[in-house]
C-alpha cells in the first residue's frame, strides 16, 4: 500500500462553551463560565461524544478564550474547567487560545490555527472533519480550515456566520447530522 492510499485520521472539532457546557447568556450574548461552580455539561453532550468516537473520530475541543489576555479570568481557572470537563467527557485534546483579538495571533478563531494543530498533532484530514460550534468565529474557522461545520443556533443576539454546510439545536443534533451522513456514505 502506498502512503497516498494510508487513510489519515478524522476528527470532530468543538468549540467548548455553548457546546460542550451551558454558556452564560446575559443580554443575549454568550460569555463562558467564571469559575467551575458555574459549569454545566449540556443534556445529551456525552451521548453524542460517545456516538462519534465510536465512528472512529478524534475528539478536539478548540476554544478562544480572551478574558485571560483580558485579566478578567485566570489560566488555571480555564484549565480547571478543562480537567473538569475531560474527566467526564472523552475529550482526546483542549486546545485553547488564551489571545485577544488586538494580539494578532494565528490561533485566535476566526483564524484556524487550533484546527491546524490538531491536525498536525493526530495526522488529521480537514476536509473530512467537521467544526462544530455556536458563534460566528467557530465556524468561519473551520470554513477556513477546509472541514464541514456545524452552527448550533441559539439565536444569540450578535453576528451569525455567513455560510455553513449544517445547522443544528444541539451537540446531539450535530452528531445525528454527521452519523447520518457517515451511513449514506458507506452505503454508497
């Protein structure tokens, strides 16, 4: 077997507030929790990561996580919520960009930085992934990083993202979404 014909590997990308756990909505717009108290796994989250590892994908979550640069939120606070969450979901890896958008960085959604070291790191094929995410920035980052996304739409009151290839209600919608997709094709 040649090296073109390896398969290389697939992953599901995940942004974390709003997906993974319940985001704090004031005002109509989302902010992620302050502290690990606050923290709520969304209904039928495991479920949904359980369904897709089992379909071979490698789990990412990747998220922007400003109010560190900001000073409004410590890394370890962050990092606490991670653990919090890797304990009790099968996460593979948290990704995490701790950058403002003043700070330029290439990790920073909309910019697909933490896709791409995903996929560097488990040899992933973008274009057979998918971005899964509730904001704007999380899916223009997967337009940019070549894989399908998935906008679940909470209704925020602030920018939407201008194209996606699925919109969703949940992280367990999505997962349907691409289990169904994954059938046909192997149907096919």
């Amino acid at each position: 077997m040649s090296p073109d014909a390896i398969p290389k590997a697939r992953a599901i990308f995940l942004d974390r507030d709003g997906v993974l756990n319940r985001a704090l909505v004031r005002d109509g717009l989302p902010y992620p929790p302050t502290e690990l108290a606050e923290v709520e796994i969304l209904p039928g989250v495991l479920e949904a990561l359980l369904m897709l590892k089992a379909a071979g994908f490698f789990l990412i979550t990747v998220s922007n996580q400003p109010d560190v640069a900001r000073g409004t939120l410590a890394r370890d606070t962050v990092e606490a919520i991670n653990a919090y969450l890797g304990g009790r979901l099968p996460i593979d890896r948290f990704i995490m960009c701790y950058h403002d958008s003043a700070d330029g960085c290439v990790c920073r959604k909309p910019k697909p930085g933490m896709l791409n070291a995903g996929a560097l790191e488990f040899g992933i094929d973008l274009s057979e992934s998918y971005m899964i995410g509730d904001r704007w920035r999380d899916v223009e980052a997967g337009n940019y990083a070549g894989c399908k996304t998935i906008f679940i739409d909470y209704g925020y009151d602030e920018q939407q993202p201008e194209s996606y290839d699925f919109v969703a209600g949940s992280l367990l919608e999505a997962a349907q979404i691409i289990l169904s997709l994954e059938k046909d094709r192997e149907d096919c």
